[in-house]
C-alpha cells in the first residue's frame, strides 16, 4: 500500500489546475499524525511550488538527449572518419609497395633479360656468355631476397624456426657486420644476455642484424659509433606494443648519428618508405626487421630524437626449448652444383605452371631420374594410385583446384606408405600455418639444380627413417 492507505510517511507530486486555469507542479511531504494513545488521526504535511524545478529538470532532459544524439553522431562520424583514413593509408602503403617493387624488379629483369639477349646475340663468346650468365643469375638472387624481405614484412614469410642461444648468433655475425659498417666508424658490442635462447630462424636473424646495422652506418658520420647490446628482459603488459607480457630478449642497436623527429620514425618501418637519397637504399631493411620480429612473436620498438641519433630494439620471446625438430628443408642459394646423382629414380612431378614444370623437368633428368608430370591434384592421385613403380613425390605447394600439395602428399602416403615426399613453394601463405603437420621437407623457390638434389638426398632419408 501507498500514500494515505499505508499511513507511513509519504511524498507526492502532482500537477494541480489553479482557480485561473494554470496548471503548476506541487510537491507534498506528508506525515501520519498519531493521537496521546497510539490512535491514528489523519496526515499532516506541507506542500510547495515546484514548477520551475520540474521545468528546469525537463530542461536538462533534454539538453541530455540532444548532447547523447550529438555525441553518438559525433562518434560516428569520428568513427566513418577513423575506416576513410586507414583505408587510405593502405592504399597509401599499397601505392608505395606497387612502385617500390615495380621499380626494383624492372631493374632486375633489365639485367637478367639484356644479359640473356646479348648471350643470344652472340652465343659462340663463351667469355661474354659467362660474364652474362653470371650477372643475370646474381640479379635473379637480388630478386629472391627483395621477394623474401616482402613476404618478411607481411609477416608471410615461412620461418625455420630453432632454438638458439642469441649471444652466440651475434658473434657469429660480428666479422660480417664490421665489415659492412666500415673503418669508418666504430662498432661495439655489449653482449649481456648470455643463456638466453629464443626460438627464431637464424638466418632471418642475421638479415635483420644486418640491416639495422647498415641502416645506423648510413645515418652517422666519420668517427660515429654503434653500438650492439643484448639483455634479457621481463615486460609488462602493454609495456612495448605488439608485445605481450613476459620474457624476451632484447638486441638494441643505437648509433650517433643525425636522428629521427617523430614524424620519420613513425614511418620507418612502412615498406619503400626511406630518407636515403635515389639509389642509396630500397627502404625495406627496416620493414624486414619489423615483419621478422612479429613474425617471431616479438616486437620491434624505435627511440630518436634528431641530432641524438637513434635506437631500435628488437624484443624475440625467451624459450626454455633445447631442441627443436627442422620440419621444413634448408634453401640454399644457389651457387652449389649439383650433387652427383645416386641411384635413378621414378619421380612424380606435380606442378600446374608449365614453365615452372618444364625446368623442374629438365632438372630432374640433368640429375639422373626419370619423370612424369601432371598438372592437377586430381591426376596426381590418380597416377599415384595406378602406378607402383614411382619412386618419389614432387609437388607444389599451392595449387589452383580442389586440393594442395599437402593433400597430394597425404593421399600419396596414404596409398603408397613410406614415399619419400618433397614440396616446394615460392608462397606458402596459410598453408604453411600448419607447418607442424607437414614432416615432409620443403623446397622455396626459386631453387637451382642443387637445391633440388638437396632436397630429394633429404626426402630419401626422411622416409628411410620414419616407421612406414
């Protein structure tokens, strides 16, 4: 019960009609009035005006709902804003890639197409035909790294990854990073994180080692200093962005040189994007040392004012893994002949770019095997299930159609347990993700005739060991 019936205390407003036809806002307190022996006799209470203060609260109201409408339209706006400008910083970032690649790969192919003509031209000048041979296969191999620095960037890059002690990985490379430095400045190293092993691809360690180092030189001038260190750290959640909290080790390389404002070192890490003049540098080593680190599960993080000149620490997560199992084949760069050929072996080649499959082809025989190609998934297993005589399976990767060469090599050991399996890519994209299912070795293209016997030798062994 409420009000009068309740006989407790009560408030009540309520708008009333004055004698003049006005209506007003009143507002009673009432109180129950008890008599000398407990007896209730009625209320008795006040009542007052409150018709400005209800007026004012209407105000307020809706001053309320418009400000909430103006708030929720200026959101929306900032937010319509927020998706306009990134989606015009990647088509920013994607104009500057397209230009960026397309200029260098233009270079390259000059090369390697004006030194294949002139070998043409003139096939019978065995010395021009080497000196040519030899500077289209050095611009081809220019072109495999600006591919892997790409994919590096877009964090697509497949890594083989091993535990490795990173004091250790960085003495290896001091001879190689003083010379690329120069006499011209010093170089120091302060290596503090000794026992500290991280899970990273060594190679990819070295190439960003390696470009942050060059990339300090070009920034100081004669007498400079960089300096290398290593530390292990411990970071807090949200301490260093794209980080997570917990153990890393940090390598930090800092120069003397003529620094960064803001608005450059919030760039440097923007594919093609660099100071350098024409020429000087393509603006990738940085971008590779981002996509290595976070590809790696780590961070990259840059300090810089101009004229203090500059640090950038490379954060890679802390492993207690001793051993780590190689699931994917090591690339080589080439310049290896071919190894001598063992026994000839029936080989499946799976391979839908007719080009690729033709070189591949001729590759295999040069080395000894014979050969049979198809394009497809599809054929693939049904050659696979119809001839027993193949002796190893070839495949790439990433294939148009229903199926990949992972499902190529599953159904292969499916009908014929304990094949030796070689896959090879130039992009392995998301297939790779599940790289811990694939114990086969891996071959990236491009590959030479090297390579590919490598590859087979390490097939061979593969299967030899593995339970059928």
């Amino acid at each position: 019960m409420t009000g009068e019936a309740s006989r407790q205390p009560f408030v009540l407003e309520a708008r009333y009609r004055r004698a003049d036809g006005e209506w007003r806002w009143v507002r009673s307190i009432s109180r129950p009035r008890i008599g000398p022996e407990g007896q209730f006799r009625g209320f008795v209470g006040a009542g007052y005006d409150v018709t400005e203060a209800k007026q004012v609260q209407a105000d307020l109201e809706h001053i309320n709902d418009l400000m909430a409408e103006r708030v929720e339209a200026a959101l929306a706006d900032r937010d319509r804003a927020e998706v306009a400008l990134r989606r015009a910083q990647r088509l920013e970032a994607v104009g500057q890639l397209t230009g960026g690649v397309a200029h260098d790969f233009n270079n390259l192919l000059t090369v390697v197409i004006g030194a294949l003509d002139l070998v043409q031209r003139r096939p019978d000048d065995v010395q021009r035909r080497e000196r040519m041979i030899e500077a289209a296969l050095a611009a081809a191999r220019r072109g495999e790294r600006l591919t892997q620095q790409l994919l590096a960037f877009a964090r697509r890059q497949p890594l083989k990854p091993e535990a490795a002690h990173v004091d250790d990985l960085v003495r290896e490379a001091e001879p190689l990073l003083q010379r690329a430095v120069g006499e011209a400045v010093s170089l120091v190293f302060s290596l503090g994180a000794e026992g500290a092993v991280a899970r990273l691809d060594s190679s990819q360690f070295d190439a960003a080692l390696m470009n942050l180092a060059v990339n300090a030189r070009d920034a100081v001038t004669q007498g400079g200093v960089i300096r290398v260190e290593t530390t292990a750290v411990s970071l807090r959640e949200g301490e260093v962005e794209g980080a997570p909290a917990g153990g890393y080790v940090c390598i930090s390389v800092h120069d003397t040189g003529v620094g960064m404002d803001e608005a450059v070192a919030a760039r440097i890490f923007e594919p093609f994007f660099t100071t350098k003049e024409v020429g000087k540098g393509t603006g990738l080593g940085l971008s590779q040392v981002y996509g290595f680190a976070r590809q790696s599960g780590g961070s990259v993080a840059v300090e810089s004012a101009p004229g203090l000149g500059t640090t950038v620490r490379l954060y890679l997560p802390l492993t207690d893994d001793a051993s780590v199992p190689g699931l994917l084949a090591g690339h080589h760069q080439g310049s290896e002949p071919p190894q001598a050929p063992g026994r000839a072996l029936k080989i499946l080649l799976v391979e839908d770019d007719a080009d690729v499959a033709e070189l591949a082809r001729d590759m295999l025989l040069d080395l000894g095997h014979a050969v049979r190609h198809v394009s497809g998934f599809q054929p693939a297993v049904e050659l696979l299930r119809s001839d027993a005589e193949l002796d190893l399976l070839l495949t790439d990767l990433v294939m148009p159609g229903g199926g990949t060469g992972a499902d190529v090599a599953r159904a292969a050991i499916e009908a014929r347990p304990g094949l030796p399996v070689v896959l090879c890519s130039g992009y392995a994209g998301e297939v790779l993700e599940t790289r811990d299912e694939l114990p086969w070795p891996l071959l990236r293209k491009p590959y030479s005739a090297g390579d590919l016997a490598q590859a087979i030798e390490a097939a061979l062994v593969s299967a030899a060991a593995s339970p059928t």
